[in-house]
C-alpha cells in the first residue's frame, strides 16, 4: 500500500508538455543512480517506487525520489494510475516476468539490459509490448549517449576513414556474495551478460552488425563466465577485439583505428566524456612523430549527470512523441545484439535453467 501521497504534477504554464510520470520497479544500485540522473531531466518526474518489501521503497523514497509514493509489491507500483513508464530494474532473470506486469497493466516500459536472458524471451517482451501497444526500449544508455552518438555520425559520414580494427574492454573485480546477482547463475549471472554487451554495443553502433563472431571463457565451478573475450568481423573486414570481465580491472577503454588515424573514448568507453581523434600523417609510419594534431570530438549537447539522463530523455520525448519504439534503441537493434549474445553463450557453454 502506498505510504505516502502526492499530488498529480502541476500542468506547466509555458506550454511545455508535462513532465512524463514514471515509476521504478526494484530499488537496487543501478534504480538509485537512474534516479539521480532523472532527477537533472525536466521532462521527467519519479512519482512512485515500487519494491519486494515495503520497508525497501520507503527507504529508497526517503533517500533518492522525495515525494514519491513508496509501494511494497511491484503489482501495487504498475497499477498505480499516475504511472506512465515503468523502469524495470531487477535482475536480468526476472526481466521479462516484470516487464509483461508493467506492459500488461498498459504502462511504457524501459527495461534494463540486456532485455532478457536470451533471443526468444527478449523476442516475447518486444511482441507484448506491440500487442499492447506501449513503448519499449532497452535501457542501453550507451546508445544514447551524446559522445557515442557524434562520433557514430563522424564515421557514417566518413569523416574519419574507414574502420579496420576496435577494441573494447570492460571489465572490474566481482568481490560478491555467491546469491549476488553478479555471481547466481538463477539471476543470470555472467561477465557477458552483466559487461561483454556492452563492448558488442558500441561495435554494432560503430561497425555495424557483426558477419562473424568468434568467443572463448573462462567459467566458474557453477558454469558462470568469468571472463569472456571476442573477436569479431564487421562489414568491410572491420575487426574487433571485445572483451569482459568479474576477475581483473580493466581500464575500461576503447580505441577505434580507422585508414586514417585513430580515435580513443576517453573516460569510460560506455559512457566516455569525449572521443580523441588523431590523424595519420600522409606517408609517415605509425609511430609517436607519424600523427597530425589530434582534436577532440564532444556531443551535440552537454554529458548530464552520469549519462543516464540521456536515456531517460529519450523516453520521454519517445513517449510523448507517441513512438512505440526508439530510433537510438530500435527493437531490432536489441534483439540483433541479443542474438549475439546468444550465438557467444553457446560457443563458451553457458546456459541458464531459467531459459
Ligand atoms: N545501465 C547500467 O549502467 C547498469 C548498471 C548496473 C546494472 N544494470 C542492470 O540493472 C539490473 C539490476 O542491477 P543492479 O546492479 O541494480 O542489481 P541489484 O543492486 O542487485 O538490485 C536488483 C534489485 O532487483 C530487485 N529484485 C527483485 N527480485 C529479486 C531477486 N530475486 N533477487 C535480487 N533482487 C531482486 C531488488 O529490488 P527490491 O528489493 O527493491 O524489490 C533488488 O534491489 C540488471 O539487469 C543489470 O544488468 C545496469
């Protein structure tokens, strides 16, 4: 039962449409930094928080969405009638169980990635959300990003030659319980769930949709991957070089070397603060003299917050819009790189039972 009231949301006087209500679904640590960052979107208001237990919602209300209403089941938050748009945030496994709530009380949903544990379900989400006609995307905020997204466009143009090879690491030091998400394989745990979609991402936004993957791992005792690694052939005999790991740090970067010079994401390659380009010089070898001066490559608009605003934006301009899909995070781009996930599990041998 709610606990606490709110008001609906003043009709702006300037005309603006007015702020798309949400709803979040789990309060764990990525639910906490999305409403940090949707805190900084004026399009967007969290009105309500739904949880397991209701103790659980109210302390996430008191501390991270003030005045919104704290619900103990997520039954209760996806049938709340000012809920426009469910963020599903609970483990991958339950993704699907979660997401059909939500879009069968007829609510917009975006759900964290990956959408689900494997093609057929993440196929299921897209097919309900269609049946119920609400907007669905993966919460891929990479895709969104401002930096990811100009330098997307740089290399469509051809503004930066022709991409022969990338490599893109992510990877930290899993310290967790065994029931941790992280490590329970009945959660969907893995490395390449959890981080390797990432990199397989950004080589799809920049390289297109993979001819060839290739994938080897290393498993825990409990058939968990450990640590992944992936090569890949891209359209134009593009290479890539991918990889993610739950035992070793890895600094988290990417580097793209084109026929004409080569482009690093500076900060973290998923989310990255700007992009560096230096140009080859004309005859030089590639060594430290052989480079022009290099320039750096920002976003049509400022990074907000941890780069979670993007995503959310793009909700809500989807939503009012009336889209039913995004067109950063097209249904077809999701299920592309779930099929890829897929297609590298079963080279490596991971299954989950909840498949
Ligand atoms: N986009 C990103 O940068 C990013 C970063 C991290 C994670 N993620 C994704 O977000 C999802 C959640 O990750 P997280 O790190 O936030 O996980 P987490 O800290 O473990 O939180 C998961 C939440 O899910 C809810 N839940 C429902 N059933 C559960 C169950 N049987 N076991 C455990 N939790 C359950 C719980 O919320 P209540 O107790 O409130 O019900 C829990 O707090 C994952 O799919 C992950 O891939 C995305």
């Amino acid at each position: 039962m709610p606990t606490s009231a709110q008001p609906p949301p003043p009709t702006p006087s300037d005309g603006s449409p007015e702020p798309v209500r949400w709803g979040f679904l789990a309060t764990g640590k990525i639910a906490r930094s999305v409403a940090a960052d949707l805190a900084l979107v004026p399009s967007s208001r969290l009105v309500a928080v739904g949880a397991r237990r209701q103790e659980s919602a109210d302390a996430f209300v008191a501390e991270h969405a003030p005045g919104a209403r704290a619900h103990g089941s997520y039954a209760d938050l996806v049938t709340d009638p000012d809920v426009e748009v469910v963020y599903v945030a609970s483990p991958h496994a339950l993704h699907l169980e979660h997401a059909r709530m939500a879009i069968e009380a007829g609510k917009h949903v975006l759900c964290e990635k990956p959408l689900t544990l494997d093609l057929p379900t993440a196929t299921e989400m897209v097919r309900l959300a269609r049946e119920h006609d609400v907007f669905l995307m993966e919460a891929m905020w990479t895709a969104c990003h401002p930096v990811v997204l100009e330098v997307r466009r740089r290399l469509l143009a051809r503004e930066l030659g022709t991409p022969r090879q990338l490599r893109a690491e992510l990877g930290f030091v899993v310290a967790a319980d065994p029931d941790d998400r992280l490590l329970d394989p009945a959660l969907g745990a893995g490395a390449l769930l959890d981080m390797g979609i990432y990199p397989l991402t950004l080589a799809h936004l920049l390289l297109g949709e993979p001819e060839h993957l290739v994938a080897t791992a290393a498993l825990s005792d409990r058939g968990v991957d450990l640590d992944v690694a992936i090569a890949g052939r891209y359209p134009g005999g593009a290479l890539a070089t991918l990889s993610a790991s739950m035992t070793s740090w890895s600094d988290r970067s990417a580097a793209l070397a084109t026929d004409r010079g080569r482009l690093e994401l500076h900060g973290q390659f998923h989310h990255p603060e700007k992009a560096v380009f230096r140009p080859f010089r004309a005859g030089s070898t590639n060594d430290a003299s052989g480079y022009d001066e290099p320039f750096e490559i920002h976003g049509s608009e400022p990074v907000v917050g941890r780069g979670y605003a993007h995503e959310v934006a793009e909700v809500d301009r989807c939503v009012r819009a009336g889209l039913r899909e995004s067109p950063l995070v097209p249904h077809a781009q999701t299920l592309a790189i779930m099929a890829q996930l897929d297609d590298v599990r079963r080279q490596v041998g991971v299954t989950y039972d909840a498949t």
